[in-house]
C-alpha cells in the first residue's frame, strides 16, 4: 500500500520524497487506525488526508473551518485528476442537489465541508448513505477551547460521527501542539494518545527578531526599501491600523493588499488573489488573513504590533519560507501593544475562565519579546518540544552585546516588592523605585517606604523593561486577573537569599545630548582627545556601563 501511496504521491502532485511525518500518519491511516499529525504550518499536511483518501474505496469527508478556502483546494485537486467537491453556503441549492447526486453515485473521492453542516439532520442522512471512508478533520485545534480558533460546532465533531451508521476512521491535522489542545483533539475524536505523529516544529529556514525601541514606521520603510520586490505581510492587530498602513505604504508606491473582517467578501477575495498571484507584493492584514493559504514564497512576515498569543503568532510568522527558502519573522515591540491586546481581553469579561487563560497566553508572547534565549528555542519550548539547540540565527542568538551582571539590582527590585506587599503591579514598583512623586503613590504613602528612589539613576522605562525581563526569566510571577500583580517567585527569592545570580545583556540606552550639558563638555573633551571632529552629535547611543563610567569620571 505505501508504494501506492508513493506512486500518487509522484503521479499527482509531483513529489518525489514524503516530508517528515506525512508518510507515518498515512501508514496509520491505512492500518485503520485513528490518528492526529500535529506539523507545523507549511508542514503539509494535505497530502496526509488526499492520498490515503485516493486509497480508500469511499468517500472521504474533510472538515474545515473556513469556507473561503475550500473552493480553491477543491480546485487544486480537481486540476490534477482528484475528484473531489464541496458543499457550503456560497452554493445555490440546485448545486448543491447536483453536488449530493454525485456523492451518493460514488463520484468523488473528497467532500469538503464545514463543521456546523454535520449538525444538519438532512446532511446527517446523506452520510449514512455513502461508504465513508474516514473523516480529516483539519485545523484540528478549532476542537480545543484551550486553543486559538475555538469553534462550537468543532467541539460537536466527535459526537455527530459518531451517529453515522458506521464509525469512521478519524485523522486529525493541526499545526498547535501545546499539550491541552493535543489531549482535547484526541478525547473528542477517540484517538488514542499514542497515534501521535508530531514532526518537529523547527524551521530551519526562518530566522526570529524582535525589534525593540526603535521608530517602527523608520524600521518599517527602511526595511521594505531593500525588499522592495519580496513577497511578504505586515500583520497589525486592528482593522485601523491595518488601514493606516496601507494608505502610508500605497503613498509611498509601494505595491500593497490589504484584508480584514471589515472588507467585503468580494473586497477580500479580491485582495488576497492579487496577493497569492503575485500581482502585488505585500499584504498588509489583521489576523484574519491567512489560515490554510498556500503560497510558498513569502519571504517576511512581519509583525506590526503584539500578537494575542504565541499560537497565532507562530501561525501567522510561519506562512514565511514555506518553498524552504531562508525567510525573515520579524516582531515589532512596544510595551504599549500591550494596551490593546489587553483592551481585547477586557471585553471578554462575562467570561472569567477564558478571561484568565488569555491574559496568561499574552504574558507568554510578552515574554517572548523579552527574553534573551535563542527565539526559536522559546518557541519550540512553547510547543512542548524538549531537546533543542540554538537556532544560531534569531536576533537573540546573532546579539552580541556583553552580558552583565545584574544582581544587584534584581535584589532592589524584588525587595521592593515585598516592601510593597506584593500587592502592586509593574508600573507601581517602577515609580517607588525611581521615586516618582505621582500622586497615586503618594496616596499609598510609598515613598515612605525604604526602597523608594532606590534606582533613581534609571528612568521608570528602563526599569519598566528590566521588569518584564525579570518575568520573562521567572524570578517573577505574574497574577493574571483583572490588574496584573507581581510576587516575587521561587527563583527570584534564591537571587534574594544571594543563592542565584542574574546576568543580562547590557542595556543600549539612546541620550538627547544638548550644548551646555555636563555629558556634551564630557563628550567634547573626549573628541578632542581623539583630535577627532568638534561636532557632537545630538543623540548618542550609549552602553548603560560607559553611562555609568561616565557618571563616576563627572
Ligand atoms: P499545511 O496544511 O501543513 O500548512 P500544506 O498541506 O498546505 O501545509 O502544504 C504546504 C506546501 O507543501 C504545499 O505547497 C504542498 O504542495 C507542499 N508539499 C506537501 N508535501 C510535500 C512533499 N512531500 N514534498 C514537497 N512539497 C510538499
Ligand atoms: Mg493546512
Ligand atoms: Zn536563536
């Protein structure tokens, strides 16, 4: 059967080689056995439900949530010889009688559909009719609430199968491997644990950065001059901004589409086609472009604010390189993105639980951004993979900035802290510490409080920034209610108890440097030492330790 499959794999899609995992799950699937393939996106895992489906003497019904898609996989097939249909809303119903006809006549080899048709009694009938082959349940993680496409009716999947005359075989496709979503999948669709086929998640040919502290709309320009004939997307998080961005870059003569939830259908289609086609180059959207589209030479995907969550967020970065080739993911930070992912998460009030695991999700993605460990391998974590190495190619991995150490001041912050109670939130414990005379605190009575100005030497950002290091590395827990608290955690009480010591990167800060100034006659001096220009630039980018030298030579 294998060589079969190989041979289909060659006549049909012109393929030499089965890629990792594709030919163990359609193994499983041809030994009658249920199974879920978590690959990664780009992994292609298709071909894990077309070939077998070739196989099989029946029908074999995919389930997948997005009905835009599944008129192009439809025609995909259909263009090199699989038979194969859909049946959804768009159709009228004489079309969709014809459709039904030819199913029942054995005529199609695939059906695609979208979940909530199973809920239809008249479909349930027509089901139970035909010779089932299995059912592919696609973007499988829809079935989990713990996932990021949570879909009712996918929940229901497992329960409406299990009505039709015969049980079928199920496999199950997902690109989120995160452990909840995993157990989810294989409960509600009865597929035993050990039918995993999980392929690792790392991709070799995409290489992470963060961009922090920079001008993003600078950042954005200089990067797309120079990859002005590249295919790529700029992802931001509302329907605003993604319009913003498109009337700036369409000024500026870049070639752009655009897509969200508020364009039309027709709108959107239009615009992702132009996309796909190559007619234009960049697409800039929310985060409702892109599931299930195939296009492989998309060489950046860049992240234009903070995503809700690591899952989507790798999701979208993933739709970068999928020919193979070496491709950017690039997330702009800024602390404020964390505003609106938060305003999102508020909305969402009536319900605590989810409430609850949101914010988690999003401390996940913070911590991403501030974390000095190689990114891909923070991802990988993420999903669950154990042993793996330095990408050597993330902008953590290429930093070559010296690493300090910042005991101490770890110490200061943690105290202070406990000082507070551990009852505040991050932008509280900076102010106490830069000795900030807002009103708020003084209203607490916090500067009276014996760590109050304690790192009066830094700004309430920087400390802000050190902070968000310090959760990212869990010397500091975060509460997630409503209003974030900060405790002190297991680890960060060893820094304390002089057990743990901290290192991190050395911070660049950028200084305004006006005339008159202690640091302009110090910097002047310097250059005329080095009988170098008597002009002083007004900004200077400074290491925090020469900040220091330099505040001990004054
Ligand atoms: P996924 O659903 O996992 O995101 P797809 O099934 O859409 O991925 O496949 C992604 C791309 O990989 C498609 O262009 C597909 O044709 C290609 N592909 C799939 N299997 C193979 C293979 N064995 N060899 C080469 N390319 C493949
Ligand atoms: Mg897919
Ligand atoms: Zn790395």
């Amino acid at each position: 059967m294998m060589n079969k499959a190989r041979s289909i794999l060659k006549e049909y899609f012109g393929y030499d080689d089965f890629r990792k995992g594709q030919d163990e799950i359609i193994q499983l699937l041809l030994n009658k056995e249920n199974v879920v393939g978590i690959m990664p996106t780009g992994g292609g895992k298709s071909i894990c439900y077309q070939i077998p489906a070739m196989l099989f003497p029946g029908l074999t019904v995919v389930i997948s949530p997005l009905i835009s898609l599944m008129k192009d996989q439809v025609d995909a097939l259909t263009e090199v010889g699989i038979p194969a249909t859909f049946i959804n809303s768009t159709l009228h119903n004489e079309e969709v009688q014809e459709r039904v006809y030819n199913i029942k006549n054995g005529h199609y080899k695939l059906l695609y559909i979208a979940p909530e048709r199973l809920e239809a009694d008249y479909f349930m009938d027509i089901l139970k009719e035909v010779t089932i082959s299995f059912i592919a349940v696609d973007e499988a993680h829809c079935i989990s609430q713990w996932g990021h496409d949570f879909r009712p009716s996918y929940a229901k999947i497992g329960h409406m199968i299990n009505k039709l005359s015969e049980m079928p075989l199920v496999a199950a496709l997902t690109a989120t491997a995160t452990p909840k979503v995993h157990e989810d999948i294989c409960q509600l669709l009865n597929i035993p644990w050990e039918n995993t086929v999980k392929t690792g998640f790392a991709r070799d040919n995409l290489s992470f950065s963060i961009i922090k502290g920079q001008d993003k709309g600078k950042f954005l320009e200089s990067f797309l001059k120079k990859n002005r004939e590249e295919s790529g997307i700029i992802y931001a998080s509302t329907r605003q901004e993604v319009e913003k961005l498109y009337d700036r870059l369409l000024k500026k003569g870049y070639s752009v589409s655009k897509y969200h939830g508020g364009m039309s259908d027709l709108q959107r289609e239009t615009e992702q086609q132009a996309f796909i086609k190559d007619d234009v180059s960049i697409m800039i959207a929310t985060n409702a472009f892109g599931m299930g589209i195939d296009k492989s030479n998309i060489r950046y995907v860049i992240h234009y604010q903070l995503p809700k969550n690591m899952e989507g967020y790798y999701q979208e970065a993933g739709r970068a390189g999928r020919d193979g080739l070496p491709s950017k993911c690039i997330l702009l930070y800024s602390a404020q993105d964390i505003r609106i992912q938060r305003f999102l998460i508020d909305q969402t009030i009536h319900d605590a639980d989810k409430q609850k695991q949101d914010i988690d999700k999003l401390q996940s993605i913070i911590n991403f951004c501030h974390t000095e460990d190689c990114l891909q391998e923070y991802i990988l974590h993420y999903f669950g993979e154990e042993h793996t190495e330095k990408c050597g190619q993330c902008s953590n991995c290429t930093d070559e900035r010296n690493v300090i150490d910042v005991t101490v001041d770890t110490q200061k912050v943690l105290s202070c802290m406990i000082r507070m109670g551990e009852r505040f939130g991050k932008t509280m414990i900076a102010q106490v510490l830069t000795g900030s005379k807002n009103k708020k605190l003084m209203d607490f009575h916090l500067d009276r409080i014996k760590t109050y100005g304690l790192m009066k030497e830094q700004s309430a950002k920087e400390i802000s920034d050190f902070i968000e290091f310090l959760i990212s590395e869990q010397y500091i827990d975060v509460s997630s209610g409503a209003m974030p608290i900060l405790k002190v955690s297991k680890k960060g009480k060893e820094v304390l108890l002089g057990r743990l010591t901290v290192e991190r990167k050395e911070q660049v800060v950028t200084v305004k440097v006006s005339e008159n100034n202690a640091l302009f006659e110090y910097l002047r001096g310097i250059r005329k030492q080095l009988a170098e220009a008597e002009n002083v630039p007004p900004f200077v980018v400074f290491s925090d330790q020469t900040l220091r030298n330099i505040s001990m030579t004054m």
